[in-house]
C-alpha cells in the first residue's frame, strides 16, 4: 500500500509539472508582445502557484526586457522560452524581495551571454541603497554575498558583466534608460511609501508597454507618463476600500487607469482578497479592455 501512494504521489507530481510547462502561451509571433512571468502579489498562497512579479517582452520572436525579478521568475523565464543572449534590458522597479529576489538566480543561470547585459534599478534613500550599491553587495567578488557572481561587476568568471543605470527616482521627470535598435525605455519614479521606485515606460517602434509597478498612485504625473500606450500593467495588490501607504486600492487603479487611457488595462500582482470585487470596482472608473494576469498569458500590443 505504501509503495502506491509513493507511486501515485510521483505520478500527480509530475502531472502538475508538466501541466504548468504546458500551460505557457506562446509569445515569439512577429510582432511586440507581453509576458507575464509573475502575476502574485508579496504573500505566500496555499492555493495556487503564481510567481511574484516578473514581465518579459518580446519583439518578433526575441525576448528583449525583462521588467523585475520577483520569486519564480527564473522557473518562469525558461518555461517562457525566453533567452538571456536576447535581452537588450532587465528594467528593476524597487527592492522589495518579491521585486528582485531571483535575479542572482537568473544571471547564475546564464551560461550564454558573452556581452553586456544593461541592468537599470532606482536610487537610494537612507532605507534602501542605491541600485548600484545593492549590487555591489550582492555580487562584489570580494564582499559580496554571492562572490561567484564578481563577474557581473568586471570581476573573474562565465558570467556577462552588467553595465548598471541607476535612475534618480525624485527627479519627478521621465529619464531615458535606454535606447537602440528601435528600443526606447524610459523610467519614472512613483510613490510606494519611503521605497525609491520606478515605472518604466517600454517603446518598441510605434508600440508602448508601461510597468506601473507598486505605488499608491496618488501622483497624476505617472498618468501623463503612461498615456496612450498600448498595454498598461498596474498592481491590485490589496483590496476594496483598503488603505495602504504602499499600493493603491481598487478604486484608485481604476482613476489612474482612466486618466492614462490604454488600449489595454493589465492588471496584476494581485492579492486583493475578493478579486472580484476589487475588478469590478476598477471597472467602476476605467471602461475599457481589462486582462487580469495569469503566469505565461502571452497578450499582443496591438
């Protein structure tokens, strides 16, 4: 009897794991689309297995930015298919774990890329260090946590080096992140309590991608910096008539929604409780398409 349930455990074991791999929607069609690697909100949940927050795009077929590196992004980006040698960017809001936690995990993991990889992040305040420092930590080959990564700072080892773009989050102006071969990024800090963060805004050609990221959306300005893009991704991360001095309740996703005007409202990291009502009381203030993100849902700018 024992022996089957061992067996039987194995076989539903492996069931899911296909199941999950398999539930990937294909994203390398011609063409500007947005992965998401990771639609949960900060909290652990027994009843499901969604990574933290993590977007990939890709422009015909190539898996070009990464947006955060939350929990299970690195199980999430092979399942995408997504190859680091591709990445042009890996755009980091703020440094909350579930934010950036797999990032040692994914560069540990690249045993392709020889040239620079860009890596852009916020900068710091007397909470959080700068990007740049924060790396150093990390990654330094002489004091840093993860020293085998000292190659990622111009140290010995496989790993690309990264060429670190620290943004100033308090400048209350968009800056210009990066920019080549038809890639413009740009990024724009928003309000998420005392943690410097960024959004980022994702031009490919003449279509637009923008990470609203955590923030309490209490800025307009960040509705002047997402207007008229193609996709919108904010985070309903608590729910219906909650007060956060970190993210913005239901309501107030749906008013920023409103007033940036996408064709396409994404909303994820979610951990709103009721998802229901939280969707219909953003539904109560922006009236156009809404996606409520899945891990792996693959959605077209277009």
């Amino acid at each position: 009897m024992r022996r089957t349930t061992q067996i039987a455990i194995l076989m539903s074991l492996g069931w899911w794991i296909n199941a999950a791999a398999a539930s990937a929607q294909p994203c390398q069609a011609n063409g500007v689309a947005l992965q998401i690697l990771g639609s949960n909100g900060p909290r652990i949940k027994s009843n499901g297995a969604s990574a933290s927050a993590s977007y990939l795009v890709w422009f015909n077929g190539r898996s070009r930015v990464l947006v955060d590196a939350g929990g299970g992004a690195f199980l999430r980006f092979a399942e995408a298919g997504g190859r680091f040698d591709d990445l042009a960017l890996i755009a980091i809001s703020h440094l909350h774990p579930d934010h950036v936690s797999d990032l040692p995990a994914l560069l540990w993991g690249d045993f392709v890329r020889k040239t620079t990889l860009p890596i852009a992040g916020p900068s710091g305040n007397a909470d959080v260090p700068a990007f740049r420092t924060f790396l150093l930590q990390l990654f330094d080959q002489q004091t840093g946590a993860f020293r085998m990564l000292g190659s990622t700072l111009g140290g010995v080892g496989r790993v690309a080096p990264l060429d670190i773009i620290v943004v100033d989050t308090a400048t209350g102006k968009p800056a210009t992140v990066l920019e080549r071969d038809g890639l413009v990024v740009t990024a724009f800090g928003v309000p998420h309590g005392n943690i410097p963060t960024l959004a980022y805004r994702v031009r490919v050609g003449d279509r637009a991608i923008v990470f609203g990221t955590d923030q309490t959306g209490t800025d307009p300005r960040f509705a002047e910096f997402a207007r008229g893009t193609d996709l919108l991704v904010l985070h309903m991360t608590v729910g219906v008539g909650v007060k956060s001095p970190l993210h913005a309740a239901p309501d107030v996703v749906g008013q920023v929604a409103r007033d940036a005007k996408p064709a396409r409202l994404i909303l994820s990291h979610l951990d709103p409780g009721n998802l229901d009502a939280a969707v219909a009381e953003v539904k109560k203030h922006y009236t156009g398409p809404i996606t409520v993100a899945a891990d792996l849902q693959c959605t077209p700018a277009s």
